[in-house]
C-alpha cells in the first residue's frame, strides 16, 4: 500500500492508505482527528470543511494522494494553546451551537472566508454553503461579522 506524508495541524504524519481513500478518512479512521464531521461525503454539507494549505477543502472528496507534500488544517489545529482563534472565540460569544454537528465546518468555513475577505458584507456570509440544519445561520452572520472586527 503506499504512503503518504503530510502535515496535519503542525505535525508531520506518514500513512498507508490506498491513493483514492478521502481525506476525512484518512483524518478520522488512521489518524483518530474527529473535527471534521462525515454528513453526506459528496462536497455538499460541508460538515468537514478544512484547510489544504490553507484554503477550505472538504476531505471527503480530497483523495489522500492529493494531500501529499502539503498542510491539512482541521478545527483542532485553530486555537493557539489556549488561545481560541477569533472565530472561535466569536462563536462561543455568540452561542452559535445547537446540537454542534456542522460547526468545526462552519468555523472552517468563516475562518477561509475571513482571510480572503477580512470585512465580508451579509451576502459574502451567506454565500458559505455549510449546510447547518438546526438553522443558527443568524448567530453565525453574527459571529463572522464580530471576528472580523477583532482580527
């Protein structure tokens, strides 16, 4: 079986795995990061939206091979220490989370739309297609919008 290395949230990861394996389950099963959620594994909730060098994947449609060479972010590679990243600091300020599901995604999601557009109008937040389905998109315009003030 081939191997392939990566980086995931820091560290330098080696794993056996058939080159088409997804991401997610590469992440989940071989490396036990339970962030990024499974929901639907056809690029369509998003529950588990990362970032591949930076820039919002989801990994059930990413195949393992693709992830070679490169950095995989997933929500627990966020926070500094202790230190949330602002978005998450955001949500827990604005009580984002219902049942929590499709958060990690929706963090991902608001953190890649933050860096690529640091002061997003209501239209840019509502083009995130995280599907959510406790409906908190109000409080998570509200969070986005409040991260963007902090950072």
């Amino acid at each position: 079986m081939p191997k392939y290395t990566f980086t995931v949230n820091g560290e330098s990861v080696t794993v056996d795995a058939p080159a088409d394996l997804s991401l997610l389950w590469v992440l989940r099963d071989k490396l036990g990061i339970r962030g990024p959620k499974y929901g639907c594994g056809i690029d369509v909730c998003k529950a588990c939206t990362s970032h591949l060098d930076g820039e919002a994947v989801n990994p059930c449609v990413v195949p393992v091979a693709d992830a070679a060479g490169r950095t995989v972010t997933t929500i627990e590679g966020l926070a500094d220490g202790d230190t949330l990243h602002p978005v998450q600091q955001a949500w827990i300020d604005h009580d984002v989370a219902q049942c929590g599901y499709c958060q990690p995604g929706q963090i991902m999601a608001a953190v890649a739309l933050l860096k690529s557009n640091p002061n997003p109008t209501d239209a840019d937040i509502d083009a995130i297609e995280n599907v959510c389905r406790c409906g908190t998109y109000a409080r998570i315009r509200q969070a986005i919008k409040s991260a963007a003030a902090t950072m």
